[in-house]
C-alpha cells in the first residue's frame, strides 16, 4: 500500500556524498550535496519538539532465545544499561553527516530509553508487557473463563454472545481504576460456559447513557453471516478441543542470505472469480512459489478487516485472521505448509492506521474520550484525510502494551518469521507524507514533523521482533527514505532490516507510459536503481501489488495491453509489440533484481505477466470477482507464452540461489552508454550486460570486469527457453584481456583492469560467471532452469483457456559503483568531464585529508566532478 497519495517516492541519499576512485593516489576528496531524484519541496506541517541535550542510556540485549516460547523468553530478560554519550552514537559513525541533528537522536534515544525503562518497572520488562494477549481478551484461568476489556470511557459493561441469549444483566463487568473491566465465567461441570465458535460481543455505556455492542478488541476470530449483506461482524470465541487445534510439525526454515519474496493475496489466489482459502493456497501455490526459487512468502491481507476491498489494509479486528479465508488452524496450516517447503512466510502487518468502521472495528471503542483514555489522537490528529482511517496515539500505554503484543502474537501463535510494517512513512511524520516531495535534504527527516512517539514505537516493536526471534526479516514501507531506518535500534537507528525501494517502479512505470524506447536513459535508469544509502538494505521491486490496483495496468499489460488477447499463442509468430514486451518485461525485472536492492519482490502472478489490472468486488464493479483472481491457467497452458516469463523469473531467482549476488556488497557499474543503450555491471561474482538498445545487435562488444580468466554465460534472456531467439552461445569461452597499468584505473578501460568480448543483441541481458570461481558449477542457462512446474492437479480437466477482454477503463563514460576493501564500503566514482554525472548538485568542494584510508564512505551515490 503506497504510502499517501500525493507522495512522490524517492530513495533518498542523504546531505553529502564522498567520492573517490578506488587505488587513486589523490588525496583530494569531492563533497557534493544532492538532491533526490524525482522531488519536489513541500511545505511541512509543523508541529512542536523539544530536543534537550543530555547523556542517555541505551538498553542492550544481552541474551536473545531463539525459541518462540513464553518460558524460554522469560528466562533470557537479562538487561544491562550502558551510559554513553551521545556524540558517540554508533548510527553517527556511519554517516558523519548526521552530527548537526545529534540533538535530536539525543532525544528520541532517551525518549526510547525512557519509555523501556518504565515498562521495565511497571511491567517487569518488555517481553512481558507484550504478553498483553495472556492478560486481555478471553483466557482461561484456574477453570474459568476471564474476559479482559480496555475501555476507560464506559460508565457500565456486560459481556454477551450466543452462551446467555445475547442477555448480559448476569454478566455485568467490573472496572479498576486503569479502567480494565474484567469478568470471571467459572466452568460447570468440568465444562466452559462459553462453547467454542460460539460468538460473543462486549456492551458498554457511554457517557450520553447508550448503550453500544462492539466486538472485542483482542478477539482472535470474527466472522459475518455472509446471506447478510453488509451484515455486521461478530467476535468468536476461539477455543478449539486438541483434536481441531493444528499442531505445527516443521521447524522454521534458516534465514537466507537475501530474501526473494512472492508477495501473495490468499483471497485472490485462485483462478476461480472467489475468494480462495488458507488450505487451498497452501496445496495450489505455495508449490508454485517454491518451484520459482522464492524463499519467502508475504502475506498480504491477514489481519481481519471488514471491506474486501481495503486489500487488507483497512484493519478492523487486529488478532484476529481474515475470516474470509478460513479459520485460525487454517492459517497455521499454511504457515507449516510454507515452512515444510523451506519458504520462509512474512505477514503483512498494519500498525500505521486503523479502519474508520465503528460497528466492527477498534474504532467502536472511541466514544468521544481523550486521547489518553482512547487507542486514537483526537480531532484532526486522530484522522487520516487520504485513507479515511483512525491514527493510533504511540504515546499511549494501552497503545503501545496493544500493538507490541499484536506483533508478538503473530509470531508465537501463528510462526511467521517477520514482517513487512506498513506505511511507515504516514508513522513517521506528522504530516503522514501527504503531498510531501522528499528531496533529500536531512531536515525533511530531522524536525518538527517527525512524530518521535511513532519513532519510539517502532524502536520498540523492532527491539522486542529481534528478542523473541533473532532471525526475523522486518521490512518497512517508507517512500520518504529516512536515514537510519535501517539501522539497528542500539545505534540510535529504528532497527529495519530492509526498506522498500518504492521509486523504482514509479520510475519504469514513468519510462513506459512518457518515453519512447529511444528516450531512455541508461545513467538514470542506474541512478534510480543503485539510489539507496549504504549500510541500509533495500528490497526491490519493479512491481509490487500497488502497481496493478485498479486504475493502472500490470506492467505487462502496459506493455503490451490489447495485444495480450491475440497474440500471446506460441502457434503464430509473435507480433512487433509482443517481443518487445516479452523482452523489455524479462529485462526490466532482472536489471531491478540484480542492481536496485539487498532483496527482491515480485507480486504474484506477476513473474508470468500477468494481464490487466486488480480491482477487488465493489459498488463500482457490481460486486464482480472477474479482475480479484489469478489466471493460472495462461500459464499452465503449453502454447502461450506467459509460460517463457515464468521461466525467466525461476531462472533469475535460481541465478542468485546458486552465485549469491544479492547479497554481495561488490556493485560495479562500469558503463551506462547513452548512444549504445548498454549498461555494464558486475554484482558479485558476476558480470551483467544490459542492452536496451531496440535494434542495434553488437558484436565483440567490449566489456569490464575484475579478475582475469575465462567466462561463460550464466543467465541469457535471448534463450529459446524464455521466448528469445538463442543468439548467443552458451558453450562459447570469453577469456580476458589486462587492460591499462595494473593498480591505475584511470589507464584501465571503463576504470575496469579487465576486459572481454561478447555478442550482445538488441533487447536482451546476459549475465556471465568466471569458470574459475565456479569450476564444478552446472549452470543452468535455459532448460535445467525452466523446468515446468510438475503436475499435480491429476484429472483436471484440460481447458484451453480464454483471456476475456474487459471492460474499456557519451560513450562509456558513465559512473561507477565499487567497493573499497580498505574501509568496508561502496562509492561511486565518476569520469571527470561527466557534466551530467549530478545535474541537481547545489554546490561542489574539495578538502584534503591524509590518506584515503581514513575516511568514511557511508553512501552508495556520489560523483568525482573535479
């Protein structure tokens, strides 16, 4: 989910960026302050922050159990506070830059200390605090039932539900002076009173003297009576005997050196125009996901909400699963289907915002309090004007003791291994980024409009995700790139291990819909693509779900659009539109897998191409499922091409399963031709050749690389096996020749001290390995990594399918990013005379300093301009 409409993504880089080539012997360093790409300045909405200096306190993790368990937690809460000074703050040391906004690390590091602290006193430490679930809610205590309900406004309260006939004058609650009702039901006869899947409800009146009925906030299930239209939910009381509580049988899979994400929507996983079950994606596609190389799910749409066409990010009912698509054991099966499959599963969580919906949702519980007596800020501060949504207040205790618990419940109960934290970028500012242009310039992250209580928050929920489950994956949805997002909470940073590179695909989507093929340009297509701050991991993605939501096309589609419906058979000769489609679609998502991130993401049915749009059933559509649903079919049928997509994106995936590119630190961008439309990189042990050009084929096209030797074709997108024409030849020796003075690269060619010859044609990408490194390696370059998806469905029947027609609705010399061994770090360097290397570049000096050695390079982006 974007965001804020009116935001322009940007992966930005910061204040200063250092430049400087790697072996030089200059002393002289280049300082360039920059822009971000795409931006333009707002004026922010302020609000007022104090920033007092002090020394702070910063809570360190001693001890973390690997194990998901309320026993083995507990017992490894060994604390210990560490004074240091805050100019000594390590996320400081990364990024120098950051020194003139020392004071307000300063304060949101004391104000995170602070908050740990008190619920160190309270509470007996975080682990227990978010442990709300044993507490709140419906429990079972010492044979009885006890109902737990936070609502500080309600002047009297009853519990009700199917077990008294909806009558709660015997079942009144009583209130302490937390304002906590709580309710004891002793069993009878060895028996509860409240039967499970039975449905119940909490009553309450308000101060005006009406009484409401609201569904429980911490209720793990809720359903709706689907022959009702718009009928209202209801809480469930979820207490399964042993032999219908599904038992987890597989371990979680290890942690993989970079995630390769399948983003998925159970509800319209199926082929069918209905909403798929838990159960039936878990057998259906979840093989599927596996056989493409993906070694982690992401769940889209979980967490209940009572709109389908909220795509799930319309909350109403936090513990509880979407009912829609099964029950609570459902979803486990699912989860230890995934893990079985060595599939790692992220969840989809939405602690940004709530549903507006008052009848089914937390919001039943606002009755015109206080900010402090209520989940939600009042007035304007407790709305979001874009998304018509409740903003929660962090400062909150019950707040926080909710939403920390919320994201530890998900982990225990269900074993999802992280999280993907959504909009985070409305979090993170006062302003929610709407109608915000983030530049760059530290003083959009660094100010007034920073909500330091969503800040802590987020401080928390990380600091606590990594205690219960030092493996986890947490990824933040940010367009604003704030520094230090991505660095760990005992640095002063929020503690994300990834953050979205959200402005890739608002730049293809920009080239295919404003450019024409001769219009692009290769240095700004890798300037988008490598956009991102050192030291902080990106997941890229050339296109997620936002992408097809109904208004805009899958890239596919905008691709190809009309012609998808004629010309996708394999029985005729592809038309001009379709192989350039089919080619750039292959190109476009390699180049963002191999160059834009730390990770990658692909939205599911995308890696087949995927036609049309997403619109889910609404008033607007006449409730209709035909575009809320994933045609499998096109690609299980032999004769359409969607099945040479589908290769492509298995053998990407199977790529960096075999050479580990993603998580290699080495990025070389040696060339960015304008006139060839050829960009040239090395990523890992591996050497890319991406040429855009849409007629030029280019024979002994020179290229850089590293190390001498000899190199094959690893990865061709021309292969007949991904509907290409088999120009090149996978069998063919490349060996190196020196090039220039070794250790000089200003001698060397494209700043490279290697160089070898290939074929590279028109619309295709090559990736090459050293047969040295990989002496024994079997790479797969066309049929060993296209191998199809084996059959499974026996006795299915064989139906040619039918894709319906909706309704209308300077020659390289280019910059280069290399790692410096001496420091650990990634620059980039550029040729002097590039007069368009940093168009936006403000101003431009030079300072000395001894040796090159000694200083610092935390940026991926920056220019030589001397």
């Amino acid at each position: 989910m974007n965001v804020a409409v009116g935001v322009q993504a940007t992966n930005s880089v910061g204040s200063f960026l250092i430049s400087a080539n790697r072996g030089s012997t200059s002393k002289e360093l280049i300082l360039a302050q920059t822009s971000a790409l795409n931006c333009s300045s707002k004026n922010l909405f302020r609000r007022n922050t104090l920033h007092p200096k002090s020394k702070v306190d910063i809570v360190h993790r001693m001890k973390c159990c690997p194990a998901i368990s309320a026993s083995a937690t507990e017992s490894s809460q060994a604390m210990e506070n560490a004074e240091v000074e805050t100019e000594n703050l390590g996320i400081l040391d990364v990024d120098p830059s950051l020194e003139p906004y020392k004071d307000h690390f300063e304060y949101r590091v004391k104000r995170y200390v602070d908050q740990n602290q008190l619920i160190e006193n309270y509470e007996g430490g975080l682990e227990q605090f978010s442990q709300g679930y044993l507490k709140f809610g419906f429990n079972r205590e010492e044979g009885s039932i006890v109902y737990r309900e936070w609502a500080p406004a309600a002047q009297e309260a009853q519990l009700i539900g199917d077990f008294n006939g909806w009558d709660g004058s015997n079942y009144k609650m009583e209130k302490n002076q937390f304002g906590v009702w709580s309710i004891r039901i002793p069993d009878v006869g060895g028996k509860s009173i409240i039967p499970h899947n039975s449905r119940v409800k909490f009553r309450f009146k308000h101060g005006n003297g009406i009484w409401v009925d609201r569904i429980p906030a911490w209720i793990k299930y809720a359903t709706v009576d689907p022959s009702r239209f718009a009928a209202p939910y209801d809480g469930v009381y979820w207490e399964p005997p042993p032999e219908e509580s599904y038992q987890f049988q597989h371990p979680r899979p290890p942690k993989p050196k970079a995630p390769r994400i399948y983003e998925a929507h159970v509800g319209m996983s199926s082929s069918e125009p209905r909403v798929n079950s838990y159960r039936e994606f878990a057998d259906d596609v979840l093989p599927r996901i596996k056989a493409n190389n993906y070694n982690t799910v992401q769940l889209m749409a979980v967490m209940e909400h009572s709109y389908y066409a909220s795509f799930g990010y319309h909350v109403t009912n936090f513990f509880a699963v979407s009912s829609r698509s099964g029950n609570p054991e459902d979803l486990k099966y699912l989860i230890d289907k995934a893990h079985s499959l060595g599939l790692r599963v992220l969840m989809d969580v939405v602690h940004s915002h709530a549903s507006n919906n008052v009848t089914d949702g937390l919001n039943g519980f606002d009755v015109g309090q206080s900010s402090q007596e209520s989940y939600f800020h009042t007035g304007d501060r407790g709305y979001h004007k874009l998304w018509d949504s409740r903003l929660f207040n962090y400062a909150n205790w019950e707040v926080l003791r909710f939403l920390l618990s919320n994201a530890r419940w998900w982990l225990e109960e269900y074993r999802f291994d992280g999280f993907r934290f959504d909009g985070v970028t409305s979090m993170l500012y006062h302003h929610h980024g709407i109608n915000m242009g983030f530049s760059g310039n530290y003083n959009e992250y660094f100010s007034e409009a920073t909500d330091v209580d969503a800040v802590v928050y987020l401080m928390l929920a990380n600091r606590l995700i990594y205690n219960i489950f030092p493996d986890a994956t947490v990824i933040a949805e940010d367009v604003s790139g704030m520094p230090g997002l991505c660095r760990p909470v005992s640095e002063g940073g929020v503690g994300f291990n990834y953050r979205l590179a959200m402005a890739i695909p608002d730049k293809w989507i920009d080239y295919l819909k404003n450019k024409k093929d001769e219009e692009w340009s290769m240095n700004e297509i890798m300037l988008s693509l490598t956009n991102r701050r050192y030291t902080e991991k990106c997941v890229a993605y050339a296109e997620s779900h936002d992408q097809g939501i109904v208004g805009d096309k899958t890239m596919a589609f905008l691709l190809m659009d009309q012609e998808m419906y004629t010309g996708m058979s394999c029985l005729t000769e592809a038309s001009p539109i379709v192989e350039r489609g089919i080619a750039l679609h292959k190109m476009i998502h390699f180049i963002t897998m191999a160059l834009g991130g730390e990770g990658y993401l692909n939205f599911m049915g995308n890696e087949f191409g995927h036609p049309e749009w997403i619109d889910f059933p609404r008033e607007g559509n006449g409730w209709s499922y035909d575009m809320c649903k994933r045609q499998w079919n096109l690609l299980d049928t032999d004769h359409l091409r969607y099945k040479f997509l589908n290769a492509f994106n298995r053998a990407m995936n199977l790529l960096d399963e075999k050479f580990s590119f993603l998580s290699s630190s080495k990025q070389i961008v040696s060339s960015t031709n304008e006139e060839d439309k050829v960009i040239v990189f090395e990523r890992g042990d591996l050497v890319f050749v991406f040429n855009f050009h849409p007629e030029n084929t280019y024979e002994g096209y020179k290229i850089g690389c590293d190390l001498p030797g000899k190199y094959r074709v690893a990865l061709d997108s021309d292969a007949l096996d991904f509907g290409g024409r088999g120009r090149v030849g996978h069998d063919v020796d490349h060996f190196t020749n020196p090039e220039g003075i070794p250790g000089v690269p200003d001698t060397n060619f494209n700043n490279r001290p290697n160089s070898f010859k290939v074929l590279s044609p028109a619309r295709t990408c090559v990736a090459y390995y050293r047969v040295e490194d990989y002496p024994d390696e079997t790479v797969a370059t066309t049929t060993v990594v296209a191998d199809s998806l084996e059959e499974e469905a026996d006795g299915a029947e064989d139906v040619s399918p039918v894709l319906k027609k909706p309704a209308p609705m300077e020659k390289n010399a280019a910059p280069s990013v290399e790692e410096i061994p001496s420091t650990d770090k990634i620059m980039v360097s550029g040729r002097p005379g590039d007069s368009d290397c940093n168009p936006s570049t403000a101003s431009d000096f030079k300072i000395s300093v001894p040796l090159l050695s000694s200083m610092h390079f935390p940026f991926v982006r920056g220019y030589l301009l001397a």
